[in-house]
C-alpha cells in the first residue's frame, strides 16, 4: 500500500488549468561508462534553470506533495542548456549536442509538463602536453622542479577544474619559498588557439562556426597543449622573497583584549617575544611548537604547521597568526600569534551505544549499551598534557536480554611530543606526534559461564605521516599510525560448572578460557582516499606477544600467551544521487606458537586467548547469526546439537564480505527515514579436537579448496531512523547459505521460509 500511494503525488488546487513542470529528466547518450554518465548526469542536473527544478517533498512514504512547482515556459529550456553546454565545456566536451522534448499531459484539470534533454557529450579532449612559460626565472625554475608533483599528466582528461587546481599548486610552491604576496591574478593557464578562442564568451559566431570546424578535423582523438604563464605584477613587491622578521607570542590573551596594555610581563624565549598575564602555561613549552624562524625564508606550510600545531594541542580554544610587511635592508614579516584558552578541566557524563570490532573482553563485536564518566584536563603539568579519567559501566544485549556486565575504569596520559631516548628529525613528514600511556582495570561477568577481573598498561606513540604539499599542513596522503612498544595484559578467569563441562564437550574452550598474559607490541595504520563520490578507507593492525619474553621458560608455560594475530579492513562508498553503495572486505588470522604446562605434561596451544579471537554474528557482522553464534567453519560441533547450538564461538582467522545499497524513504517530523538492501558473506575457523578420538576436526580448519563450502551468506534488508547524531537500525536478514548444512544442497537456502530471518537492533552503520 505505501508503494503505491507514494506513486500518487498530489499537487496544489490552485493550478488547476495552469501548465507547469511536472518532471525533467536528462538522457545522457555515447559511449561513456555507466559510473560516468550517473555522474555526468548529476552535475547536469544542477545545471538546469531553477524554473525546471521540480520540488516533491513526501510524508512517510504515502503521498508525495509538490512545492510550488514553477509554470512552463520554454525560454527556461534554452537557458538550462545554455548552462549545460558551459558545464560540458568546463570539463573538456567541445563535440557534445543537446536536443529537448517536452509533453503536455492534462492529469485533473492540470496540464503537466515532461521534459527530457538528450545529452551526447561526445568524446573527451585530453591533455596532449603541459608546460611552463613563466617570464621570472627563480619562478620558472621553482614550476620545473616540481613539476613531478602535478596532477595534470599527458592524455588525463582536461577540465577547468584541473587546471585551476594546478594553479593553486603552483602558487603554493612559489609561497613556500619565499614569495608571500604572489596572487592568482599573476599565473594563468593558456590552452592552444582553437580552445582558447571557443572559450571566449564574445567570439563572433560566424568564427567559432570555423573553429569548431577546426577542431573536428581532431573528432577521433581530440588533445590540447596547456601552458601556464606569468602576468605582469601591478605591485612589484608580489615578486619580492620575503623573510620572517620579529615573533610576538600572546600566550594568554582573552578575547577582545587589548594587546598594547603595557601591564603584562615580557621576556624573550628562543628570539620569541612573549607578552603574558599568568604562568598557565611553559613558555619554553610554547616556544619549541613554534615552525616560525626569525631570519628564515617565509615559507608558508611552516605558517599553518604554526597553526595547526597549537589547534590540536587542545588548551586553546582560538588561534590567531597575523603576519605583518616590514621593509629593512629585506623584505620582512613580523608575526603576532594570538592564543586564547579554553577550560582548562571539563567533566563529561553520556549514554553510548556502541559496537567493538576485535577483542572480546574490551572490544568484542557485540551491541552493548554504557554509561560514561569522564574527567578531562587539557593542560596538566603547564605543557598541554592532556590526562582522561574514565569510568564505564556497560551492558551486553543477547539472547537472555542481559548477556553481559563489564564495569571499567581507566586513566590516559597523552603527551604532545614523541618522549624517545633519541631526537626524531623528521618534521616535514610527522604530524600530530603523540606519546599515550594508558591504565586500564576492568571486570566482565558473562552470566552463567565466567566472571573474569583484568588489567591492562601500555606505553605507546600515535601519528600521522604524509608529505605537506597542499595549501594547509594537510598531506596529500595521510596515514594515521599507532605503535605501542609495550601492551602488558592480564586476565584471570573464574569458571562456573557451566564453562567446565563445556569444556569437556568443545576442546578449544579449554586452551581460550584460561588465565592469560599478554605482552605484545601492535602496530596499526589508516588512511583514507578520496574521489568526487567516492571515499576509500584502509585499516591494518599487527600484534605479537611474547616474542622476547617467552625466551624466559618460567613464562612460556605459565600464563603468557604467544602469537602473532594481523588482521585488515577494506571499506569502500559510492555516492550517487539519492542512494549510495557501501562495500567492506575484513580478514583476520592468529598465528599461535605457545606452550602450556598442565600439571607436568606440556602441550600445545593451538588456540587464540577467548579475549583476542575472532567472531562472527551480530548487528555488525553476519547478520543473520546471533552474536558470536556463526562457525567455525562447516563443523557441526555446536549445530544442529541442541545442547551447544547457543554458545559463543572462537576463531583463530576470519574472513568476511559486506555489502549494502542504501536509500533514502521519506522524512517524518525531522527524523530522515531510509533503508538497505545487505548481503553478508564469512566465516570463522579454528583448530578442534574430536574429544573421543582426539582427532583434528577438520571442517573447523581453514582449508582453500574448502573456502566454497565454508563460506556462510546472508541477506536481508533494514529500516534505519537518522537523527543527524546518531542512527537506529533495525535490521531483519535470512541464512541464504547456511555452512552447518553444507551436505545438504551446499548449505543454501535450509528450511528457509518468511518467519525464519534474524532481527538485529543496531546504533549507527553496520560499516
């Protein structure tokens, strides 16, 4: 019912008889990929008259109103596709034609207007050669040099938009070396002479009629030649190298204070003036995170570094940096950095909804909902040290509606600076270095199988690397690393009678759910790439315990746990007009060497500790499973068996695909409504043991030429409620391709009818 009625849009009483635009579509034609038409097609859209924009708002899916939708008139037509055909050249469309249709429909007294544009772009000009003419040598010298880092390159496509952008790249080479007052007005591009006049707006039309014959005579591989040039300055001073002069430094300054009240107290810190009030913050601290030298070369990422720098430490709320012209016997620039603070403590109390993607006792994949306290100082010790004081006490949702207790609290120490036994000279390449350690004690009660108190202490380093080429001290490529040196963890399980006789039913219980020691080093790295529509973002995380000290014997078979687990994440977005697509691709494998002493007989572990296994099912994962209730592999030692088919399962590698095309529905008071198709495709796999012949269950293990049979496949779709902070999702998927019953058709399609599907409750997306 709400399908249909969304079909029926309703439209004002007061434009009965009148005619008025009721649609306009816009057909792109060629041989242009699909992805490149879509978007063609969107930038198109935007380029229509504003009286051929149809406006439809609807209500919770049923009726569809039109606001003011505007009257015909055929003059807006010539209009959009002057604007269209300007939007084609733009981007390098010199062969492209335009054609319109319209028809008149009398629907209820109304006459509504159908409009469709057939756009056939043509073929794309590309860039054939690029070069510099620029009449200053120091200039000219500074464009060839790096001229490896330009983004325009022989046969990529021309567009307005790239040129403009190597524009922006070339001034901001020449202001990292010196030229502060160089303008955009100073460098243009100038493309060969068939383009360059059809581009002239004032052309005479009996000329362009030539040119354009011109330049079809190139029909099959149309090129242009781009070469950027200098314009003679109007101010000879915007050719001028200017060097840094005297730095003023406010450390301390309230908003709309005077700065020439002669009361505050002066000294002179690494030739940095500072002009001060109070002693909240080290001077020498302030001095050191200053990029500005006086009698160096102004360059202008050391301008924004500056910035930067004192915007992320976090005891300011503002940052100003003024740069005033002085002429000596050089040009100079005189600084005046402007600081104003924030609080300096601020306590915090919130309810969360959260998910976790990797450890089970600290962040294992489940939908738990907390409540937060939290204590922040942005300044301990006068050296914008920040200190967190956190306290955590959270609920697990499962099948028993309170499957979980965990209880925490913590305390994070983050030092702005890398503290090393060694100097790091790597300023062009490190950004936002940050020293952590980290205390953390923590309880989990997982009823009715184990209570289990644990801690953990890490000393480690955070930042972000990427080489500074843009206007702003943001890299063209950031990765955002972790590396903690020292991770100390330990985890003491108490079991009830519930856990032990699982444990003579499931061998991998008995080596996941023991006391545990770990005492790794991890190391994880981000990035993020970005397209017009599209976003890109990598994750990578390494961590080994007790590859140094499991030498010592003592250990090895006590308590500590040794392996090496790596796991990586692949999350990609396409945006399109009204809907989108998300993709996500996960892997994950533990690689255990470790030894156990069990009452004089030593045996192998075979086994990641329960707390850093992995698992599958949930709202964030496989969704058609219950939490952790997917796996390992087709080993049917907790399904179909009643008696198991409800306990949580471990992994030592985890493989999963997911994809989802989102759209939007409707809008109900504020709140935007939308759904998605999903498909959820993975597995777990571990090493078990057949506990009457002690033999290796070999469906448990990962094995290739198994993957086809193993792989578990879920569909479904989801109603999802967006309050701009946050999200509800209420999702309902099916077992397509259940693994459990691999002999039975494969596994697909089991016993599968309208009533069997899974319900998720989710906060926020599932990726």
């Amino acid at each position: 019912m709400m399908l249909v009625s969304s079909c029926i849009p309703s439209v004002n009483k007061a434009y009965k008889g009148k005619t008025f635009v009721y649609q306009t579509n816009i057909n792109i034609k060629g041989k242009l990929p699909g992805y490149k038409k879509r978007e063609l097609s969107e930038k198109l859209l935007n380029q229509l008259d504003d009286s051929l924009k149809v406006r439809v708002l609807s209500w919770a899916g049923l009726v569809k109103t039109y606001v003011r939708p505007p009257l015909f008139d055929t003059t807006n037509i010539g209009r959009s596709r002057v604007f269209m055909n300007a939007l084609l050249r733009s981007n390098g469309y010199f062969q492209s034609s335009i054609t319109d249709t319209f028809n008149i429909k009398p629907v209820n007294g109304k006459n509504r207007v159908y409009i469709t544009f057939n756009v056939d772009p043509g073929i794309q000009l590309k860039i054939d050669s690029i070069g510099f003419a620029l009449t200053t040598p120091e200039l000219q010298e500074l464009a060839l040099e790096h001229r490896n880092r330009s983004d325009l390159k022989k046969n990529s496509p021309y567009t307005i938009e790239s040129v403009s952008n190597e524009v922006d790249r070339l001034l901001t080479s020449f202001r990292d070396n010196g030229y502060y007052k160089i303008t955009r007005e100073s460098i243009y591009a100038e493309v060969d002479t068939v383009v360059a006049a059809l581009i002239d707006p004032t052309l005479d039309p009996f000329e362009q009629i030539r040119l354009l014959d011109s330049l079809r005579r190139k029909r099959d591989n149309p090129t242009i030649n781009v070469v950027f040039k200098q314009r003679e300055p109007k101010d000879s001073t915007h050719l001028m190298k200017y060097y840094m002069g005297n730095v003023s430094v406010y450390p301390d300054i309230y908003l709309l204070e005077d700065t020439t009240d002669q009361k505050r107290d002066t000294t002179t810190i690494d030739h940095f003036k500072f002009y001060y009030n109070s002693r909240k913050f080290k001077l020498p601290f302030i001095a050191k995170n200053i990029s500005l030298d006086p009698g160096a070369l102004y360059r202008q990422r050391r301008y924004y570094r500056t910035i930067n720098t004192f915007n992320q430490l976090g005891p300011w709320q503002n940052v100003d940096l003024e740069l005033h012209e002085r002429y000596d016997s050089v040009p100079l620039l005189d600084a005046t950095l402007k600081l104003y603070p924030a609080k300096k403590q601020s306590i915090t109390v919130d309810v969360e909804a959260s998910r976790n993607v990797s450890d089970f006792l600290s962040n294992g994949r489940f939908f738990g909902i907390g409540l937060n306290f939290r204590l922040l100082d942005r300044n301990a010790f006068r050296e914008a040290i920040q200190t967190s004081t956190n306290a955590r006490f959270g609920i697990e949702l499962g099948t028993n509606l309170v499957q979980t207790l965990q209880a925490s609290f913590s305390h994070n120490i983050y030092f702005p600076k890398f503290i090393l036994p060694w100097k790091l000279n790597q300023e062009e390449r490190v950004l936002s270095p940050r020293t952590v350690l980290s205390l953390e004690a923590g309880y989990t009660n997982r009823r009715e199988f184990f209570q289990v108190p644990s801690m953990k202490a890490s000393w480690g380093y955070e930042w972000i690397s990427g080489r500074i080429r843009g206007s702003s001290e943001t890299p063209r490529r950031r990765i955002n690393w972790q590396y903690i040196p020292l991770n100390f963890e330990y985890t003491s399980v108490r079991k009830t009678d519930s856990l032990k006789k699982l444990e003579q039913q499931i061998s991998a219980y008995r080596f996941a759910f023991n006391d545990g020691m770990i005492i790794s080093q991890v190391l994880s790295a981000s990035t993020t790439m970005q397209k017009p529509n599209r976003l890109t973002l990598l994750r990578a995380r390494v961590e080994e315990s007790g590859a140094i000290f499991g030498t010592i014997k003592k250990l090895e078979l006590g308590d500590l746990r040794r392996f090496v687990k790596i796991d990586a994440e692949v999350k990609h977005y396409i945006d399109f007009a009204r809907s989108s697509l998300a993709l996500r691709a996960y892997g994950g494998i533990g690689i255990i060497y470790g030894k156990t002493d069990t009452g004089g007989v030593i045996i192998p572990e075979y086994n990641l500790p329960f707390f850093k296994a992995f698992s599958a099912g949930g709202p964030y994962s496989m969704r058609a499973w219950q939490i952790r209730r997917l796996g390992p592999g087709t080993a049917t030692l907790y399904e179909p068996r009643s008696d198991t088919a409800g306990i949580d399962r471990f992994g030592n590698m985890q493989l999963e695909f997911n994809a989802e095309y989102r759209f939007n529905l409707t809008t109900i008071a504020g709140i935007k409504v939308a759904s998605a198709l999903f498909v959820d495709m993975g597995n777990i796999w571990s090493t078990e043991f057949n506990q009457d012949t002690k033999q290796k269950i070999p469906e448990a293990s990962f094995r290739i030429d198994r993957l086809y049979k193993d792989i578990a496949v879920a569909g479904g779709t989801s109603l999802r409620f967006d309050f701009d902070f946050f999200l509800i999702r209420l999702d309902w998927a099916y077992k397509l391709k259940n693994p459990v019953f691999a002999n039975e058709n494969a596994g697909w399609f089991h016993k599968l009818d309208i009533g069997s599907g899974q319900f998720q409750l989710g906060i926020g997306y599932p990726f």
